[in-house]
C-alpha cells in the first residue's frame, strides 16, 4: 500500500503531493513502481484543527477520480468522516481506511452500503486531539481486544467480516516501545484471523530507535515491514514504493508466496560463479 497524502502539512513530504497534479503523479508513479494498492489521505492524524468536511472531500474525490480513469489498482481513502467515504466509494475508492478506530459509526454504515472494504485501525485518541503519555499494561493484548470490538461492532452495523482489514497503528497514541512491542508479537494481530496491515513507514519509532530524522528511515522502515509480514501482515502501508517492493517480493519468495523472476543460476550444465 503506497502512500500519497493531499494535505499541505503531511508528517512524511511535508505537501509536496497537495496540489492535485502532484497527487495524480505520485499515485500514478507508485503504480508504475509495482505499488498494489494507493491510500489517498486529505487530513494528517496528528492533532490539529477540524477541516470542514466538504473541504476533505475536495481533496480526495478528485484524486480517486482521476487515479480510477486511468488505473485499476486498489485506492483506498484514509478518513473518518461517513460522508467522505460516501462520496470516495462513488468517486471509486475500494477501501475506506479508518484511522480512529470507528470513532464514528456512520462510517461503518457508509462501507456496509456498498461493496467497499474497511480497515479498522487500533487508536485511541477522539479524531485530531492530544493523547499524552499513552499508558498500558499489555498493549498487544490491549490492541487486540479493541481491534476484536471494533470487528464486532463493524459486523453489527453490516460490514461483513470478508471485508474488514485489521491494523494495530503503529506509533498511534503509542510511544516507541509500545510500538516495538506490537511489532515484536505482530503475530497475534494476525491470529485476529483477518488480513493484518502494518503501516510503518518512517515513523517515529524507527526515528527513535535508530537516532535517524525523517529522510533517513528507510532502512529502518524496510525492516520492520519484512519483520512484520515474516509475523503474518499482509498489507504493508508504506512510502518508498520501489524501494519497498523489492524488499516484499523478496519475503514473499523466502516465505513461497512468489516464485522468483526467473531461474538462471546453476540451472545449465555448467556451474554458475
């Protein structure tokens, strides 16, 4: 899952994909660069003044519109407003990514509406407010719990489960070593027995762990991607698209889920140096 954020004050590029020819490239190049799958977001999570409802819907619409006229890769659309999503399914959108963990069940009727997926994200915080010094005694397990209450409360507003995607939400309302922690046992996210995303591309916890600003994560972020599929994720939600490609299909032939581009070395009758 590639990552292309239309907000003029994204944590990762900072709103060099706000304007909408930048926003339609940089989905169109991740496609190009072997991305399955394109989360258009209008809002950052961080804590911030609301924007007007009509305001995210015309920084979203416009991008799915455009990336399904000329793609048929998976768009989801990251948000937690209901009538946002309405107007991203209609636009397109396969997926309506939820951040705040249904913090409004309206959205949850929205996708039931119609043949959409959604993906239940693991926080805590209402939508766009602090959460100081998050606190818990077992945070995996704490994390699975709520991720267990939302599936339930999804299937109860008419989201079937084929159609719910789980995510723990690294680094969301988690400090570092809550978050080591989850990555660590992501393996009992996946034991949820539904597809498990992991979106942990250059966050904090990488920046954190290896003393590392932003633009110098992508090691770290391809590592806990590999880890985090080798304990059973699924989607990995990342912004390196090439970079992040290669290492997946890479796990993915490691763990037999892909076969290799093709045989050459030591495959003739003479040995291959």
């Amino acid at each position: 899952m590639a990552v292309v954020n239309r907000t003029p004050d994204s944590f990762y590029d900072k709103g060099a994909t706000f304007a909408l020819d930048a926003a339609v490239h940089a989905c169109l190049t991740a496609v190009e660069h072997g991305a399955d799958w394109i989360d258009i977001g209008g809002v950052p999570f961080k804590p911030g003044p609301a924007l007007p409802v009509e305001d995210e819907i015309a920084r979203v619409v416009p991008v799915v519109e455009a990336l399904r006229r000329e793609s048929d890769v998976v768009v989801s659309v990251d948000t937690f407003q209901p009538e946002v999503a309405k107007h991203a399914i209609v636009a397109g959108a396969d997926v309506i990514n939820d951040t705040t963990g249904i913090h409004d069940p309206g959205l949850a009727e929205a996708v039931a509406d119609s043949d959409a997926t959604l993906v239940i994200t693991h926080s805590l915080a209402a939508p766009r407010t602090v959460y100081p010094r998050p606190h818990y005694d077992d945070v995996v397990a704490e994390v699975v719990a709520f991720l267990r209450e939302k599936v339930e409360l999804a299937v109860s507003l008419g989201v079937p489960e084929s159609r719910i995607v789980v995510d723990p939400g690294h680094d969301l309302n988690k400090n570092t070593l809550h978050t080591l922690e989850i990555t660590r046992r992501f393996d009992e996210i996946a034991a949820i027995g539904l597809p498990a995303l992991a979106a942990v591309s250059n966050k904090d916890f990488i920046g954190e762990t290896l003393d590392v600003d932003r633009a110098d994560r992508l090691e770290g972020s391809l590592a806990a991607a590999v880890f985090c599929i080798a304990q059973g994720a699924r989607i990995v939600r990342m912004h390196n698209v090439r970079e992040s490609v290669a290492a997946v299909r890479m796990t993915e032939a490691i763990l037999g889920f892909r076969q290799p581009a093709y045989l050459k070395h030591n495959m003739g009758d003479m040995n291959e140096e």
